[in-house]
C-alpha cells in the first residue's frame, strides 16, 4: 500500500515552480497578497519590529510592518505571463483544428476543441497534465474523459515492458461531505490505478490509505491515464514553459518596491537647514518647514535647502526593468518560435534533449493526449477507434506575424536578437520575398 504522507521527489521539486506561475497569472493584487513570499522585508523593517517600536500613525501596528505595508503598496508588474500564455493561445488556434473529435468525450460535453483550450493553458501553465478515461460506478455507462491537474498528479510507476505506460498512478482528489452545501471544506481522497496481473484496478483510498468501497477491476488492459506534458506523453514531469517569464515578472515586482521608495523620497522635496541656533532650530521644528519659516532666522551661517536626487540616480532601476524584459521576450520568443516544416524534425530532438519546451511540442502532445484518451474511450465502448485531432502547427502563414513578429522586433530592438532572426520570420510569414540585404537598403532609404 502506498505511503500518503510522501510525494513523488521530482513532484515535490516541481511544485513551487508551478505555484509561482500561477500566482504570477493572478495578477500584482493576489502577488502583494502574498506578503513575503515574493517580498521580504528589509533588514531595517524587520528590526524596528524586533525592537519593538510602534507606528506613530497607528500605535497598535509595528513601525517595521507599517513600512512594509508602504513598500509593497508601491510595487507593480508587469502582465507579461499572461500575455504569452494568451499569445500562444491564439497561434494555437487561429486556424481551424483537424479532427472528428466533434462529440463529447468529457462529463461536462465539451468535444477535442474545447477540451484542448483548457489543456494548452495547463500545460503552460504546469508543464504536465493527466487525462483519465473513466465510466460511472460499476463499469456501467458512457466512459468519459477527466483532467487531473499537475498538482493531483503525485505519483506514478512505469512499466517495466513499455517505460510509455504507468504501472501505478496515484491521484489526488477533493471532494465535499453531503451536508457541506457551499463546499467550504474539501476532504482530500486519493484516486489510485494499479496493475495486478497484466490487469489494471482501480481504488478509492482515504488520506490514512483505508480503502473506500470496493476496488474495481477495469475491462481493459490498461491503467487509463495518458499525459499531455510540454516536451512529450511519457509519464513524468515536464518542464513548465512559462516559468522563466514568471520569474522575471516577480524580479521585476521586487526591483518595483525599491524604485518606489526611490520615487516616493525624491517626489517628496526634503528641506534641510544648517548653521542654526539652538533656540532657532527649536522654533523651526515647532513651525516646521512651511512657507516663512526661514524668515526668522537671524544666524549669519544659516543655511536652507532641498535634498536632491543626483540627475539619472533612477538608471540603475530602469536597466534592472530593461534587463528583465529582455529575459521575458528571449523566452516568450523562444515558445512562440515558428518550428514548423523542414526545421522541426531537426530541432525538436535538441529541443527534447535540453528539456525546452515550444509550442511546436505542446501542441503536438496535447493532441497526443486526447488521441489516446479518446480511442481508449471508444475501445472501452466497443466502438472502432478511430479518432483524428491535431492542433495546427504549420505556423509559419501569415496569422503568426501578429505575435511572433511583434515580439522578435521587440527583442530586436532591445539587442536581445539579431535582425537576420526577425527578417527570416518575416518571410516565412508570407510578408516579403526579399533578402536580408534588400530589407536593409529599404530601411535605409526611408531613413534618409
């Protein structure tokens, strides 16, 4: 019997990637909802906390925290992980999908199309999911398709005949006791596949491993999950492709917080005065520094002035924004690259061998997947199994210049690529003939 208090350990790594993109995609309110997660607190505000000293504007709040609630409030970021998510979404589907997959095969009816929308986020979003062909209580009824998400995926076991196939899977599930009508407290259960004899069965298992009702051997001769990942439908773990576009978004959240504080202080003019007498200096703290009072000093030495920013003090904050940018785009491009063609065959071993997943293998396994999924549904009925979906990856007609070729000119722009890059893309679209050389003399005309 499985160990429910542990993971699969290459799960447990995976996880605080995923959280972190999904997190990202929620946008800056639910990011500062996170307090220190993705902002610490400086050293400074964590002392003024352990010393004890209270805020002046609120005396029941720690200065310390009531600077931290100031330095998270100035931060901002930047949508970008949506962007690509949403960018990689339209290439995906700008073109009609080729299939007969237009019946439903999910519990809720969607056909392959919808099933495939919701399927492409995920595995940007996670890198893996899990379909699962299921059949009401008892084997009796239509089988179906379910997705599990990367986070109810915990474990597995291959076969030792056929490394693409599982011999265990454990899933884990919620769901809600009859008499919670809001669904207010999920209850974990665990869903697990395991192969006896050549024959797969099926359990239902509580936290502490108890079995629930009776295990049911299914009539087919396979555990009925198949895996959409971002590089490949073996099972495991993919890479999560929005994850570099992710981070550089949060270092730019945290950059925002010190650049804030820098603009909070040098928006806010900061009068000084020197040379004062005692009884001067007393009278000017109990005016303050309004207009007129500096009138009153008498003192030959006195001097009065603002605390200035030196000119272009911000650069070291606009280069570290520019820099992270250039991150982002360098790996929006990369999954949005045109890989299709005489160069895909090439490139997708390399792209397979370094782990790096593109649109190209995204599409190609969540197609995969539902392939699969769908003719073991229709075996599983006693139908032929005989179905078609592929999402297009011919990407390289003229509906991919709308977000390829804005963001290689970006990158382009900004150094991050060379121009032969943009103008390759450019042709492949359909947009030009002409060579690289014939590009750059019109571009110089019309500059002169």
């Amino acid at each position: 019997m499985s160990d429910y208090t542990q993971c699969n350990a290459e799960y447990s790594k995976r996880l605080e990637q995923v959280v972190k993109v999904r997190d990202t995609i929620k946008g800056l309110e639910h990011i500062q909802s996170k307090g220190e997660i993705y902002l610490p607190m400086t050293a400074g505000m964590k002392g003024r906390d352990r010393a004890g000293e209270l805020s002046k504007e609120n005396t029941s709040v720690k200065l310390g925290t009531a600077q931290y609630l100031e330095y998270k409030s100035r931060t901002f970021m930047p949508d970008i992980v949506q962007d690509v998510e949403n960018g990689v979404m339209g290439l995906a589907f700008a073109q009609d999908v080729n299939t007969n997959i237009d019946y439903a095969i999910t519990k809720d009816g969607r056909d392959g199309t919808g099933l495939a929308v919701d399927m492409l986020r995920e595995v940007q979003e996670a890198g893996t999911q899990i379909l699962v062909v299921d059949a009401p209580t008892g084997n009796g009824g239509e089988p179906y398709i379910s997705e599990y998400s990367f986070e109810n995926f915990i474990d597995y076991a291959v076969s030792d005949d056929n490394k693409s196939l599982f011999a265990a899977l454990k899933l884990q599930e919620n769901y809600f006791a009859p008499e919670d009508t809001y669904k207010i407290d999920p209850i974990k259960r665990y869903r697990e596949y395991e192969l006896k004899k050549g024959k797969p069965w099926q359990f239902i298992r509580t936290e502490t491993g108890v079995t629930i009702g009776t295990p049911v051997q299914l009539k087919i001769d396979q555990i009925p999950a198949f895996v959409a990942g971002s590089v490949d439908n073996l099972p495991g773990y993919d890479p999560v492709p929005l994850l570099p576009v992710a981070r550089a978004a949060l270092q730019i959240y945290k950059d925002s917080a010190d650049y804030g504080q820098f603009k909070s202080l040098y928006g806010q003019g900061t009068p000084y005065a020197t040379g004062l007498e005692q009884k001067e200096a007393e009278n000017l703290m109990l005016m303050g520094f309004g207009a007129g009072a500096f009138w009153y000093a008498n003192n030959a030495e006195a001097k009065f002035g603002m605390v200035e920013v030196g000119e272009r003090s911000d650069e070291i904050y606009m280069r570290s924004f520019e820099l992270q940018m250039k991150y982002a785009e360098r790996h929006a491009v990369a999954i949005t690259q045109d890989t299709a063609g005489v160069e895909a065959a090439a490139s997708m071993h390399l792209r397979a061998a370094t782990k790096h997943a593109s649109i190209y293998t995204m599409l190609n396994s969540t197609s995969n997947a539902i392939v699969m999924a769908t003719n073991l549904k229709l075996k599983w009925s006693g139908l032929p199994e005989n179905a078609e979906f592929q999402l297009n990856t011919e990407l390289n007609a003229q509906e991919i210049s709308s977000q390829l070729i804005t963001a290689l000119d970006r990158s382009v722009t900004s150094g991050n690529t060379a121009i032969s890059v943009l103008n390759n893309a450019v042709r492949k679209a359909k947009l030009t003939e002409k060579s690289d050389g014939e590009l750059a003399g019109e571009i110089m005309d019309r500059e002169t």
